[in-house]
C-alpha cells in the first residue's frame, strides 16, 4: 500500500471514521515500525513532528470527550502509534536504501516489493470468421475489420464495438460468428449489433453473431460474463452456457459458467430470465439466482448475494465468508497466478472487501490479518500457510 494510502488511513483513524479492519492493518503496520529500531532520525526532526501530530490527537481527543456519540475514545497507546506512523512518513524514512533497512520496509504490509503480483488488464483476442486473430490489448482504434454487413470498432476507451452499416439489409444472410478470448488476467466489454453490452471477466469467451437476424439472438459463454441486454421482444436473447440456456428479452444480468467450478450461477440484477435445462424451466426474479450443478437436472433458485456477485464488474473483490480456497481460485483468474496451499490454510474461511486493481499483496495481507494465513511470492506462484 503506498504512502498515500496510509496517510490517508491515518487520517481517517484520527478523524473516528476508520473501520475494524482500517485499525487492524494500521496496528500491524505499527508493529513493524517498532522493529526498525535504527531507523536514522534526527532529534529534532522527531520531536518537532511529534509535537506538532500530537496537538492534533490532543484536539481530536478533546473534540470526542465533548461529543462522545460521535467517536469512541481510543486507546493512548493507538493514538500514538499513529503519531508515530506518521512521523516515519513525514521524513521519508519508508524509502531507506541500505540493505537492512530495505529488507524490513519491503516486507511492511501492502508495500509494493520488486515481486509483487500486478493485478489484470483489459486485453482480449478477437477471432474472426476466417480463423484472422485480432489481438484488442494493443494501442490500435478505429475499424479494426469488416465481417458481412458490420464493422468493427475498437473505440478510445478499448470497447469492442459492432455496428452493422445497414441495419435493413442482410436480414437473411448466414450468420457470420465472431469469438472474443480474454485470458487469465484480462477482462474485456463488447457491444454487440443490437446494441447489447457484454464484460467479460478473466479466462472467459464469447462467441456471436456480427448481425442478429431469424427468430432469436444467440450467443454462447464460456467463463463468466454480465449482461446488458437491448430490448427486443420480437428477438428473445439466448445465452448458453454449457447445458444450461438462459432466456431473455431485455434485462441485466450476470453468469458464471467456469468449467472448474461445480455450476453454473446465474443472477438476475433486473428484469425476468427464464432459465432452462433440458426440460426444466425456472423464472428468476430480480435478486435472485439459479444454480445448475454439472451433471445434475435440477435447478436451484435463491437470493442472490449482489454485492458480491457484481463486485468484480465494479473493480472489487467482495467476499463473504468463502473459504480461502474458493477465494484464491478467483484472485488466480484475475492475477494470473497459481496457488500452492501449506498446511490447513485452504480451509479457512475469508470475508472483505479490496480493489481488484490493486497488487496482490493488499488482498493477501488482509486474508493475513483477518484470517490469519501467511503467505510467500515466489515469481507467480503464491504459497499459502498457517
């Protein structure tokens, strides 16, 4: 976690709006601190920061005795450990070069350290109805190709784009499909003909039409993939993924069909999807979602955790008390890595809130705090233990 983010950690520590958790990482962080015992300060740089970050906690502790329902008092010891903390940041001591002194900041948690695990990109590959690869990861726009009556666009923001030149014609044409690939690491959005918006999460593919034209709107997914579906209740919209279909007329919502996951979940964010399985069919209503277990007829219907479900579209991983294994086998898709397990670690369990964009580290120090698993990086592979 760079200085920025502490200091502002700090801040909200002593403004009373910092959470269990925000404590937790700023009092591990402390005690780390506390080891670096030669730490070259001078004394009048240290006194005269502390004296002027303690004003500041004396008139915030004064502030919470006069309005008690606002904050709770702190511990004295908390409140100076915050001070210093932000000593250390004040003077720039978090960026020491000797070898001693380098070794200790590089393990401090969130740090970013020569072997930190860069999180995923968009990049994606395109294939076309020839075989032709297009790969969308670089720096080109503009019309990319032109497959049947559609071109297509790869516009500023990296948004693969279809835009049939003239909607009236080619209703009867063949169909012409299109493939778009995003690896381990990667995620991608595309905006079919009919103006129906797909992100693709990691290690996920999409195959479609370039125009849509007959009775129904066909797609197939593979990985997982939200949905933003243009209506058409003349076109119904059809995902299939695996051996489930799910049927649309226009509406939002997110699946999650990975082969190494034991089903498929579907989870409906607004609107109706009818979900079918052979000859089972189930209607979602929004908050809800279906679950369709490999080799298993039946499908199961029940409320929907959203937060956590759409976490990822929204740049976050949101877990709710998942075992740490489940939770490593989503970072691995995102991070690109594998996952070695040590000792009872994959059975803990796990619950919280971090940005996707963020390195490794800052998810891994969070599992470390709160669910007591430590962890080691060597190149790609991240070793969990006790």
């Amino acid at each position: 976690m760079e200085k920025q983010r502490y200091l502002s950690l700090l801040e909200k520590y002593l403004a009373g709006k910092s959470t269990r958790k925000e404590e937790l990482l700023l009092d591990e962080y402390y005690k780390r601190l506390e080891a670096m015992s030669d730490v070259e300060l001078s004394g009048q740089q240290e006194n005269l920061l502390k004296d002027s970050i303690l004003k500041k906690i004396r008139s915030t502790i004064d502030a919470t005795e006069n309005k008690p329902q606002q904050m709770p008092k702190r511990s004295l010891r908390i409140w100076y450990a915050a001070a210093s903390v932000l000593v250390m940041i004040a003077v720039g001591s978090f960026f020491i070069h000797t070898d001693k002194k380098t070794a200790m900041v590089s393990n401090l948690p969130g740090n970013i350290k020569p072997e930190d695990i860069r999180p995923g990109s968009n990049k994606a590959v395109l294939t076309l109805s020839n075989g032709k690869q297009i790969v969308l990861n670089n720096p080109q726009t503009g019309v990319l190709a032109k497959e049947g009556t559609a071109r297509i666009i790869k516009k500023e923001n990296g948004e693969l784009v279809y835009d049939p030149e003239d909607k009236a014609t080619g209703q009867n044409e063949q169909p012409v499909y299109n493939t778009i690939t995003v690896p381990r690491g990667g995620q991608y959005q595309v905006v079919l003909a009919d103006g129906s918006k797909v992100f693709l999460n990691a290690a996920s593919s999409l195959t479609y039409p370039t125009r849509f034209s007959g009775r129904y709107r066909n797609v197939e997914l593979k990985g997982e993939g939200y949905f933003e579906v243009a209506k058409n209740a003349a076109m119904p919209f059809i995902v299939t993924a695996n051996d489930v279909q799910v049927r649309v007329l226009g509406t939002h919502f997110n699946i999650s069909a990975y082969a190494d996951d034991a089903s498929i979940t579907t989870t409906l964010i607004e609107g109706a999807v009818s979900l079918n399985k052979g000859k089972l069919s189930k209607l979602l209503a929004p908050g809800q979602q279906g679950i369709s277990a490999f080799n298993n007829p039946e499908i199961l219907v029940q409320p929907a955790n959203i937060e956590q479900t759409m976490g990822w579209v929204k740049g976050n991983f949101v877990f709710k008390d998942l075992n740490i294994k489940e939770v490593m086998k989503i970072a691995s898709r995102w991070y690109d890595i594998e996952v070695e397990y040590r000792g009872n670690a994959q059975s803990k369990k796990f619950g919280g809130t971090t940005s996707r964009f963020s390195d490794i580290t800052e998810l891994l120090n969070y599992m470390k705090i709160t669910g007591g698993v430590n962890y080691k990086i060597e190149g790609r592979r991240v070793i969990l233990m006790n």
